[in-house]
C-alpha cells in the first residue's frame, strides 16, 4: 500500500519568508510526527499527534514553528519568517493505533522536504 | 532528559567483515530502543527493536541487545554485504511512547 508522503519534496525560499511543508500519513495511522534533521545533526523532535488528543508540542524550537492535523489526517508543518538555521531535512513519520499487532512503537517514516533558507 | 549518544562515522569495511556500531542510552524509567536504517536515496526505516532489557532484536542479519546494565544497544553483524551500506540510527522511546530521541547516524560504507 502506500506510504507516508511529503510535499514538496523540496523547497527553496527567502529569509523571512513563511513555508508550509505537508504530510499524508498512512491511512488508518493514528499517531503522526514531526522530525528535523540538520546537516550532521540526528533527529530532532518537533511534534507528535496522537488520534484527537492535544498534540505534544514540546520539541518545536521557537514560535514561528506550528503544525495542525486536520480530520486526523493530514498534517502541515508551518515555518513563519523563516531563517538560514531553519534550513534542515523535514520528516514526517506515522504510527498504527496502540495495540496493532504489536507495531505500536513502530513509525512509517516519509522521504522528507528539504528546505533551504537563502 | 532522555538522550542516544552513537558512535561517529563514518565507518568503511570490506564485505564479509564484522560490524559494530555502538550506542548508549540515558533514559528514566524502561524505554524501548531500536535500530532505524536509511538506505541511500530512502526514507528511514525501522531495522529491529527490543522494548525490554535483555530482548535481543534482530533483522537481516544484523542483531541488538538491550543491556541495561550497561544502557547499550550495541548494533552488530557477522559478516556485512555492499548492500548494507547506509546510515544507521540508533534511537529510544520513553514510556509514554510519545517522543522519539534519535542519535545522530552511523554512515556505513562496505567495499567489495
């Protein structure tokens, strides 16, 4: 079946400008996150969803950083007045619901949006 | 806070030969850890993964056993092919299963 998507699949834009990056999970997926990864950098946590729960927003680095799922869905990750360290490897990963076939804790991740910063 | 802390890369061997890449954990509580692969030009995708200590996880070859003892989850195989070249990340889930803390990659290259 399919696998988790992300669009663009890159992009390019200018200091201060203001991005939005998408992910479509893998359907039937409740849990959905959010991951950055820098040049010689791991991953870095962002945001996790979990079914209709408050999402867990603990790893956003600052407040231009947000993100929404909308119908438990589809996710968009939005970068406001972007800068140069925010350029990095978006990944966007999904889980099945807690309990299925014991594949709880494992995540479906998706190719990334390379974002550079001019 | 929860952390994984890998062994640096790059690492270059010969097929046939054995591999280790190191990982050790700090963690509160009992967390499960895992061995994320990414294939050139791939998404990340799950290798193995132990949720309790003493499991030993194992995939393709490749093997980890969860000590706790030694908060380790060392990543080995016997003897790796040209097709194991990738980059390897060693991570680890806290209890609530809510967050992920990923290491930062082992990049892996085996020459014929």
């Amino acid at each position: 079946g399919a696998g988790v998507s992300q669009s663009p699949s890159n992009k390019v834009t200018e200091k201060g400008k203001d991005v939005e990056l998408r992910c479509d999970p893998i359907s039937g997926h409740t849990a959905l996150y959010w991951y950055r990864q820098s040049l010689g950098q791991g991953l870095e946590f962002l945001i996790y969803f979990q079914g209709n729960s408050a999402p867990d927003k603990s790893g956003l680095p600052s407040d231009r950083f947000s993100a929404e799922r909308t119908g438990g869905s589809v996710s968009t990750l939005t970068i406001q007045r972007t800068q140069q360290e925010d350029s990095a490897v978006y990944l966007c990963a999904s889980s099945p619901p807690p309990g299925t076939s014991g594949l709880y804790e494992t995540q479906y991740f998706g190719p990334g949006t390379r974002l550079l910063v001019l | 806070g929860d952390s994984v802390t890998q062994m640096e890369g790059p690492v270059t061997l010969s097929e046939e030969a054995f591999l280790t890449i190191n990982c050790t954990y700090t963690a509160t509580g009992y967390p499960s850890l895992f061995w994320y692969v990414q294939y050139p030009g791939e998404g990340l995708q799950l290798l193995l993964k132990a949720t309790k200590a003493d499991d030993k996880g194992s995939n393709k070859g490749f093997e980890a056993t969860y000590r706790k003892e030694t908060t380790s989850f060392h990543l080995e195989k016997g003897s790796v092919q040209v097709s194991d070249s990738a980059v390897y990340f060693c991570a680890l889930s806290g209890e609530t299963g809510n967050q992920f803390y990923f290491g930062t990659g082992t990049s892996l290259t085996v020459i014929p």
